[in-house]
C-alpha cells in the first residue's frame, strides 16, 4: 500500500513522527514536505507548493495522509482532477484553536480564529481524523463548536457531530530504542530537568519561581535546562541562567542526540509548568528515562498515567499513588518538589511502564492497520 504523507512544517516533532512511521510502517509512506518555518503561511499557502510537488513526483498514493498545518481543502482542490477517489487521512499534533497564543501577537483575536478555521475545514474534508491525545480531540471540538456558534449565521455548528463520527485517538509514536542504546547512570544528587522549548507557552516562569523558593529554603539541588533557544525568549531564562549559577550541570541547547539522552538519564525529576501540550514527547521522554513526575492536573498530562494494560478495576492504592505527580497550583508544586527532594522519593522509581505503550514496536500494527481501512 501507497501512503503520500503531506507535511508542511517538517521540523521538530512533526518531522520526527513523520520519518519514523515512514521507518516503520510495513507500508510505502513517501513524505512531502516543507521546511519548517513562517508556520502561518504554511498554514495558509503552503498547500499550493505541497499540490504542486505531489503532481509532479508522479507518485500514485492509495491514502493521502495530512497533518494539522495543511489547508486540507485547498490541498484537495489542486489535486482532485487525478485523485478525488481517494481516501484522506487527517492526523492533529495540535489545533490552533485551543493553543494559548501570545499576547504579543498583533492580530491575536483574528489569527486565532483564522488559523483555527482552517483546524475545522481541514477536518470537515477528511474522511478519518486521528488526535494524538484524548485533551486534543476534546479540547477541539468543543473550541470548534463554540466559533462555529459565535458566526452570525449558517454556522454549520451540526458538522461538529460528523467530525466527532470520524475522529479516534492515536498517540504518538516514539523510537525508545535510541535512549536504551546510550543509557547512562543515574545521579544519586536531586537533579531537576528542564527538556521543552525556550518559549512563554512552555510557562518557564512557574517552572523557575519554584526553583527560586526552594533556593531561599537553602535546599540543594543540581539543575538540568536542554531546549531550543529562540529569538525573543521569555528573558526569565537569562534571570535563571544567573540565580541558580552554581546549581547548573547543563543549561542550554545540545545538538547531540547522545548527549541529549544522557542528560536525561542523568537527571531524576522532571517538573512541567506548560499551558500548551496536546501530546509533550519531552513528557513522555523524561518518564521513560524513570525522572519522577510532578506534572499539571491539566492538558494531557493525566494520560500519562493510564496505563492500558492494567486491569479495570484499578486498586484504589495505585490510582492514590498517581495524584502524588499531578499537582493542581504553584504553592502545590513547590510543596511536592520540596518533598520529593527532601525526602528522596526520586530513588529507584521506575516511570517507564506508562510510557512504553507509545514506543512504534506497540503502536506500528495499529497505524498501519488504519492506514489501510
């Protein structure tokens, strides 16, 4: 079977997933793509220049697969003359209309409904639609219902039941076995891992005040910050880089892959203060390398910890031992990091088997299987 997978933003974890599935998949994925930048216009052109590289490469697919960041419609009409019969596939890393976009933007109120009207069209076009998490699927639907209800008229809000119809959850998949290969040894010291993008919707702010507190307290930790540096980062990056000068091991982007996964390895907490994850693959990075979780009671976290493979009548016990990682406000996460520490609960813990369900060994069939429905 023939798989044209359209990509418009090939950077990052969209790229990552891409070349992966095209790795494992028991099908022909062939990936048309651009690079991943001025992610608005590829939102809003990049279509074109997709259409155009497809009908040339001659390439004839049984399935087109999308991403979010395609004008789906507009795709489609490009290419219909040859390839109206067949089927579409749409699969959202995210949607624009749940992301927390910043103020800093000039045309914020108008952005997000444009780019999250292109979300909603590109799924009324599809014939499947796949979210990688439960939080992304919900989180869409209900923000596309309620734009649809703020139009003046003919607002189509019915279509959100027919999205509903034909959308299903399919995480992420992940190749693990490039962090089992450079494994490394765990500090026994109290190391605090920072893996996300440098950028405000990360909320770096949170993550680093509670640092601060517990420097005050005179509690000793080691400091671990890997991540891309943009331009115009939140400037708290520069305070922290500073403050807690003599608590850091690493602090900064590395381009080594081995690198990267030892200093995962090494660090053993992984604090996480985002207001945007529909999935988090550096979540889910830091659990597999055992780094004992204090994540938000919000987003996509929780899944993290439903584990598939666990009876259904959970013991009561297990499922008390898990609201230990999920916290509800600032004061809540400072307090169980202070005792994670302090107490040295990060020893011996072992997070892997929540994560493990995600590596592409388990998930492959079930992607390839729906590739071909």
């Amino acid at each position: 079977m023939k798989v044209a997978l359209i990509e418009p933003y090939f950077t990052g974890s969209h790229k990552q997933w891409a070349t992966q599935l095209q790795e494992y998949s028991r099908h022909e994925v062939k990936i048309f793509s651009l690079s991943g930048r001025n992610w608005k216009w590829r939102m809003q052109g990049g279509a074109i220049e997709l259409a155009q590289m497809f009908l040339e490469s001659k390439f004839e697919p049984d399935v087109f697969l999308y991403t979010d960041m395609l004008n789906t419609p507009l795709f489609q009409s490009l290419v219909k003359k040859q390839f109206s019969h067949i089927k579409s596939l749409l699969y959202f890393h995210e949607n624009q209309l749940t992301y927390p976009w910043s103020k800093n933007d000039e045309y914020f109120d108008r952005d997000k409904i444009t780019y999250g009207f292109i979300n909603y069209c590109s799924a009324l076009a599809s014939d499947k639609i796949f979210f990688n998490s439960k939080y992304n699927m919900s989180s869409f639907l209900k923000n596309s219902y309620d734009l649809l209800k703020a139009l003046p008229d003919y607002d189509g809000s019915s279509n959100i039941e027919l999205i509903k119809s034909r959308s299903e959850i399919l995480p992420i998949g992940i190749d693990f076995s490039v962090f089992d290969k450079n494994k490394s040894s765990k500090s026994d010291h109290p190391v605090v891992l920072w893996n996300h993008r440098m950028e405000y919707d990360k909320n770096p702010a949170d993550f680093f005040n509670a640092l601060f507190a517990l420097q005050e307290e005179k509690i000793d930790f080691k400091l671990i910050v890997l991540g891309k540096e943009i331009k115009g980062r939140p400037k708290i990056f520069d305070e922290a880089k500073e403050r807690l000068a003599e608590n850091i091991i690493h602090f900064g982007h590395v381009e080594s892959i081995e690198k990267y996964i030892e200093l995962l390895w090494t660090a053993n907490i992984q604090p996480i203060t985002s207001n945007q994850d529909f999935f988090s693959i550096s979540a889910v990075e830091g659990l597999y390398c055992n780094c004992y979780p204090i994540f938000p009671n919000r987003l996509v976290f929780p899944e993290h910890f439903e584990n598939e493979n666990k009876n259904k009548n959970k013991n009561k016990n297990e499922d008390r031992s898990m609201n230990q990682h999920l916290y509800e406000d600032q004061c809540q996460l400072i307090s169980i990091l202070r005792n994670v520490i302090v107490n040295k609960k990060y020893v011996g813990i072992k997070m892997n088997q929540f994560v493990e369900r995600y590596s592409w060994r388990n998930l492959v069939a079930r992607y390839d299987d729906l590739l071909n429905t």
